[in-house]
C-alpha cells in the first residue's frame, strides 16, 4: 500500500519505518527541512532501540521516503496518518491546531478517495472536527479513521511489529477493510484487531494511560506509607503482584512517572471530563501525588547534610525519563535538579542518551561527565534518577574511592537495601528498609 505521514516525532517515525518494512511505500512528512534532509541522509532523529536497523534499511530498499512537501506525499496515498503534536494548553486540554490545520489542507489537495487516520492522542470528538476540516473543502468521498497508538519508548520497534492488540476506530465498511488489510501483516500471531466506533477509540488510548499512570501512583503511595510504618514496599508488591486480577507490571514504587504520554494524557482526560461537567476525582489525586513524588528524595537529602545544601556536590545518574530513550519530557530528574541548583548545590550528571537534550534545557547550569563513575568524582552523594542496565551492577569499591560519602539517593530501587546496609552505604530508596 502507498502511505503518507504527516508528522516524524516519535510515533510518526516508528509508524512510518515500521509501515514500510511491511513493504509499504512510505513518505514522511515534516515542516522543518533539515530535519528532512538529515533523514533522508540515513540520520535517525531521536533514540529507540533498533528502529536505526529498520530505517537504514527500508531507505535503501526506496520504501521509505522523505519531503516537506505535503501534497507530494498525499497525492499517490491510500491512507494518511497524521502523527502531530498534541500538546497540553494552559487549561490542560490537548491542542488540536496542528492536527485540524493540516486537516484543512488535506481537503484542498485530495482528488480520490483516501483514509485519514487519526494516529495522535486526541481528545473523544476529534475524528468529528477532523471530518469537518477536511470536508469543508473536499470535493471527493474520504474516511477519518481514529488508530491510537501504544508504543512504549524503549520497545516501540518491537511493540508496532508485533502488537498486543490493534485498535481502530471507523464508521464506514470501505475505511475498516483499508485498515484490516493494511494491519493484517502485524497481527498474523492472533493478537486481535479491535474494531470500535471513533470515539471509543479515542477515549481508549486516553483510558489505557491514564489507569497505568493510576497504577504507579497508587504503588508510590503505598511506597511512601511503607516508609511510615516499618513495612517494605517490595514484598508487598511481590504480595499485590501475584494477584492475577491485578499482576505485577507497573507496581515498581519510584519517583514518579514523566515521558510525552502519561502525564499529557491524564491532564488530557482531566480537562476533558471538565468540558462535559465531569469531575475525574481520581485522576486529580493521581496528579497532584505524581507532582509531588518527583522530588520525593529532596527532602531525605537536604536532611543528610544538616539543612544546608550550599556548596554541596551531586552526582546524577540518569536524565532521561525512563530508560533506552533520549526523552526527557516531563522526567523527574529536571524536577530534582532545579531543586539542588536553588537550594545552592552543584551537579554533575551522565545519561547514556539524554544528556544532549538536557544540555540543550538547562545550558550550562549543571555539568556533564562522560561516563557514570567520571561524575562521582568528588561527589558528597549519589542520587539516581533513571533505572538504565548500566547502573544496575555498579563497581562499588570504584564508587567509594571516587565519592567523599557513601551516600546513595536511589529513585528507582536499583540495589537490594540488605546488601547496600552489609557493604557500608548509606542507602536510601523509596518505601524500602534494611531487615535488621
């Protein structure tokens, strides 16, 4: 099939290399010309694990393409995906301008039938305003087709080929044949293919992340009460876990969730109940708790060194929000670190990925080592913000010799606290305690 993406962030690059090692023709398109020219160049604009594989490879073969020239891209397509940003407004309400103005556009250039395809996160009504920009100036039948996206960042490559499940919403037989046998090649294993009115489907995307952000936050508190009360958070989630009816993903207590997806969509739905005179109660909590758990560990640490953090020097392990991505959108380490920077303390951080996106966010107002152990030198302590594998099996004699403290702020509940407390580290995590 013949394909345009309007859009190469995050989803629209997956979503059209992913589309074209399928064999499908694929043109992206963006806006910003030398982001296409380095594109077109073989260079990979963000992070994921193996999609630079897959992207080579399918511009070698001609299957994948580039243009800022949208009509280019749209002419030959049998089906348009647009992959826009939706970003937050002041009120917390997605903004749709990008989505609904190349909307407009696309009904001044169609000339046959196509399916539009809604693959950002929208607001429930969407695929309506979608509709109704395109056809205020289109001439020719068209479908708008809402087909969230599920993509975890780190997996994303793995989690388009093959997917736990395809959702699609169509309000036409012609649009929901277009979309089966354009997915039938990801779903041949049995994962389903759901079909759904355009405002179920819009409303799952919003509903999946908002529960999995739920999810987090209920463990984060249940983290911080362990802490209150003697009780270690990490046997009750091995007890909560094998609770078939609610399992074990999502249940790692740490300092809250960030990325593009979860806290975006949560405020998204928030706002969205709003508009209808519904009050998602819930999802309140769930942000105000994930707000305030980003800098859980301040607290700890300003009490370790009496109150006073002037002069002090912190060593930082992860930048980005999670680990294998370079995505630094809303991650809890930026929260933490504007916090040491007004309390008067120095940093020095290292990310595997993320630390040229942070340069570019905060200058130089922090320093940047080359490698993990480079900025424990002269460090009063460690504080650890992203669960990448690097860090999990650490050399800790080299530790102790490069660091003036044994002192280990861990965010994410890297190390085991009865092995930490046996080699002489002051270890603090979160919900967690040594069992002596």
């Amino acid at each position: 099939m013949k394909i345009a993406v309007v859009g190469t962030g995050y989803v629209g690059l997956v979503s059209g290399t992913c589309f074209a090692e399928t064999g499908n023709d694929v043109i992206c398109v963006d806006i910003d010309a030398t982001k296409v020219e380095k594109m077109r160049n073989g260079e990979v604009p963000i992070y994921e694990p193996h999609l630079d594989v897959l992207f080579e490879r399918n511009i070698a073969a001609g299957r994948l393409k580039f243009t800022t020239d949208l009509a280019e891209a749209v002419a030959p397509a049998e089906v348009i995906f647009l992959a826009l940003p939706t970003p937050p407004g002041e009120d917390g309400s997605a903004d749709l301008s990008y989505v609904l103005g190349v909307a407009e556009q696309l009904g001044k250039m169609i000339t046959e039938y196509k399916v539009i395809v809604d693959k950002s996160t929208v607001p429930v009504g969407t695929a309506e305003k979608v509709t109704a920009a395109v056809g205020a100036n289109a001439t020719v039948d068209f479908d708008v087709v809402s087909n969230p996206e599920f993509l975890r960042e780190g997996y994303a490559v793995d989690d388009f080929l093959k997917p736990d499940r395809v959702v699609i919403g169509v309000g036409s037989d012609r649009a929901e044949e277009v979309m089966t046998r354009l997915y039938k090649p990801f779903i041949r294993q049995g994962n389903p293919l759901i079909v759904m009115d355009e405002r179920s489907a819009e409303l799952t995307k919003y509903a999946a992340n908002s529960f999995l952000a739920t999810k987090i936050t209920f463990m984060n508190e249940i983290a911080n009460f362990c802490e209150k009360v003697g009780a270690d958070v990490d046997k009750v989630r091995r007890g909560m876990g094998t609770d078939t009816r609610i399992g074990p993903r999502f249940l790692f207590p740490g300092i809250g969730y960030g990325g593009s997806c979860f806290p975006k969509d949560v405020q998204a739905l928030h706002r969205s109940g709003g508009q209808v005179g519904f009050e998602f109660e819930i999802l309140t909590s769930v942000m105000e708790v994930n707000e305030r758990q980003k800098t859980v560990l301040f607290d700890p640490l300003l009490k370790k060194f009496n109150g006073d953090l002037s002069g002090v020097n912190i060593a930082l392990w992860g930048l980005a929000f999670k680990p294998e991505t370079d995505d630094i959108r809303e991650a809890p380490a930026l929260y933490m670190i504007e916090k040491l920077l007004d309390a008067g303390a120095s940093v020095t951080a290292f990310d595997p990925e993320a630390m040229d996106n942070v340069r570019q966010r905060v200058g130089d107002r922090i320093a940047f080592a080359n490698d993990q152990y480079a900025a424990l030198e002269g460090a009063d302590a460690l504080l650890i913000c992203t669960e990448w594998q690097v860090f999990r099996t650490p050399d800790f004699d080299r530790m102790d010799t490069a660091m003036n403290n044994r002192w280990v702020f861990d965010g994410r509940n890297l190390y085991d606290v009865d092995d930490m407390a046996a080699k002489g580290w002051d270890y603090v995590s979160i919900g967690r305690r040594p069992s002596s």
